[in-house]
C-alpha cells in the first residue's frame, strides 16, 4: 500500500478513537465559560478534511547556552525572507522573573543568531516586522503580584506594544506599561500588531475577552489604529457577537489590497475590514483562529490551537491554509498529539503563532502542552 495512504489510514483511526474518548467529558463541559458564540457559525460545516501537503518537524529551533523553549505565540519572517523572529516566552509561560533575551532571531538551519529584550518584556503575544526590519512587539500582560515579590524589577512593564531596531534597540512605546486602560494612554491586554505599508500601526485588544459570554469592564475588544509616529488616530469595534464586533481579536494580517484581517477568536472566525475600521466580509470557514498570516501572493494561514466541543464544536484544531483572495481553504494540517491537549482541551495540539518564509515553510510557534516552534515543510507542493 501507498505510505502516505497508511500514513492517512492510520491517522484517520486514530483521531477517531480520540474523538470517541474526548465525548464524554465535552458534554459535561458544554456550558464552559466563554463557550457562546454567534448563531451564524451553526450554519458552517466544519472544514477538518483536507489535503494535507505539509511534513511536519517538531522541535524546530535551537536555543543557545543549554535555555529550554517555554511557550511560543509571537513569530514572524524578518524582512529577508530566511530568518525567523520569536518570542520565547523566557524557558516557562513569563518573562517576568528572567533575565534571558526573550526575542530570538532564527536562521534557514534553526540556529539564534541574535537576540534581545531582556527585562523589557513580560509575556510576549504577538509581533510584526515592518518594511525597514523594526521588530514590533505585543507585551500582552504585566507581573503578578508573585513575579513582583520575586523580582520588584518587573514593575512597570507589559500591557504595550514596543519597537525595537533590528538591532534590538528600544524605538518606541505605545501604552503605559504595567497598566491598563483605553487609548491613547494605555492598552488593556494587547494581543497582536501590525504594520501597514504605509507605516500605519494597529493594535488588537483583549486577550481575556473571548472568555466572556457578557459584556464587562475589562471586556474592551478593540482595534486601534496609530500614525507611524505613535500618534493615536481612531478606534473601532466593541465586544459582542455582531460583524464589527469582537470577542478578543486575537490575531491580525493584511493582504495585498490593504485589507485588514482580524482572528476574532472568541467567535471563532475572520472579520475583514478596510483600513477606516469599515466592516467588508465574516468568514468562519478557517476555524477558531489563534494566529493569522497572509504572504505577498495573498495566501492565508490560519492556525487554530484551540478547538474543542465546548469552544468550537464539531471543528479540530490544525493549520488551514487558502485564498485571502477568494476564501476557499485548500489543506488542511491536524494536530499533533501530546499527553494533554492545547487550548482548554479536546484532541491534540497545535500552535498558536503562524509565519511563513519564502520557501513556503510553515514555521508555527507552540504554547501549553507542546512548546517552543514546528516547522511545516511543503514536500508535496513543489517549493
């Protein structure tokens, strides 16, 4: 028999078994806290079959000095296409008590290169490199009271969005760091940035939000947009269930037009917006997305490290990939298995943060269960 089709074969039974495990205690969970979402996404038929021409390689990655990956969300290609950016969450799920470079730049072959950040950067989420190499980072939460009390140092940080040169030094910084808050002063839990070609910045809040089946105070649930120079410009978007609103925008991308792409994580879907914040079009064929990334021939990666029957029900988690031109999703990569699953349960794991180089190598950046980086290699694809 054909080894991919054994491959498949094998793989088909075994997600099966697993499925037939994890029944039971998904229905005991059904009414999860966070689990709502909006009606429309019952009338999708979940997309978890695929071609699958991608060879995974866990493990992807090697940190100098004998360090260990910790969890992994910020990833992204550096501007010459070959090396990679993450934000290794220092050895564990915080930088708070360390004083190891968080950001690591990666060559073709796994090894660092360089790295910095050290003491700036609580928790690393999301990043972006702009057109001139600046490397732009989501500091998502600041120090508990315990990191405190360990290392009074780390006050005064996260909750930003920082600019470094590609040298690693430190350019600018949006928000008050170690608080929260509403714009122009203060973020409350930045999840992502981006950078338009025209320099524009935005920014995506909350992370906690799509855990709320209400409307609060901390729920916010915004994107914000910013001149190149930090200026503040506008605002838009709310949380609720509604096109326009969010539950933790929790990924963002552009595509060739200009159009903004928002992983709206909460309600398991994209929304897609021109650069005023005016609603264009609601896709939920890409799962419950955790990481966006779109290349310059407007193909989408969308990774979901989160579904299960309470957050997504009848939806895997997996890389899916397609048209930001048309919204077809053409493959489909599933999870990989670990003894406890990523997200809030369900099967397997997979990563949260997504990039891609020019070669096509999916380079996925994990946290929970698995950490540190997965490199998908386009075997069947021709690159």
């Amino acid at each position: 028999m054909n080894t991919s089709l054994t491959r498949s074969l094998r793989s088909t039974l075994t997600l099966g078994l697993f499925a037939a495990l994890a029944l039971a205690p998904a229905a005991a969970e059904a009414q999860a806290r966070g689990s709502s979402g909006p009606a429309e996404h019952a009338n999708v038929e979940p997309v978890n079959y695929r071609p699958n021409p991608y060879e995974t390689q866990r493990n992807w990655g090697h940190l100098p000095n004998g360090r260990t990956w910790g969890s992994v969300s910020a990833v992204n290609v550096d501007i010459d296409g070959r090396h990679i950016w993450a934000g290794d969450r220092c050895g564990s799920n915080s930088c708070a008590t360390s004083n190891v470079d968080p950001m690591v730049k990666l060559d073709p072959y796994g090894n660092v290169v360089q790295s910095f950040g050290a003491g700036q950067i609580i928790w690393p989420h999301g990043m972006d490199v702009d057109r001139q190499g600046n490397i732009w980072v989501a500091d998502a939460r600041s120090a508990t009271a315990a990191e405190l009390a360990q290392n009074p140092a780390a006050a005064g940080k996260g909750h930003t969005v920082l600019k470094f040169s590609p040298q690693g030094r430190l350019l600018m910084t949006l928000g008050t760091g170690g608080e929260t808050g509403d714009p122009p002063t203060h973020f409350t839990e930045p999840n992502d940035v981006l950078v338009a070609p025209d320099g524009s910045i935005f920014v995506a809040e909350t992370h906690g939000a799509q855990f709320q089946d209400e409307p609060g105070p901390t729920s916010k649930s915004r994107i914000t947009k910013w001149a190149p120079d930090g200026t503040y410009i506008m605002s838009f978007g709310e949380w609720g269930y509604a096109d326009g609103q969010f539950r933790s925008p929790h990924s963002l991308a552009m595509d060739s037009q200009g159009r903004l792409f928002v992983a709206d994580r909460g309600n398991r879907r994209i929304q897609i917006f021109d650069q005023m914040g005016n609603h264009l079009d609601t896709w939920y064929q890409f799962s419950r997305i955790s990481g966006l990334f779109i290349d310059s021939n407007d193909v989408l990666y969308a990774i979901d490290s989160e579904s299960d029957d309470n957050y997504n029900p009848g939806w895997r988690k997996g890389l899916r990939v397609g048209s930001a031109r048309t919204g077809d999703v053409w493959y489909y990569v599933p999870e990989h298995f670990s003894a406890r699953a990523s997200g809030m349960g369900g099967v397997g794991t997979m990563g949260e943060g997504v990039t891609v180089d020019s070669q096509g190598n999916v380079i996925a950046g994990e946290v929970g269960p698995v950490q540190g980086l997965t490199r998908f290699l386009p075997r069947l694809l021709g690159r």
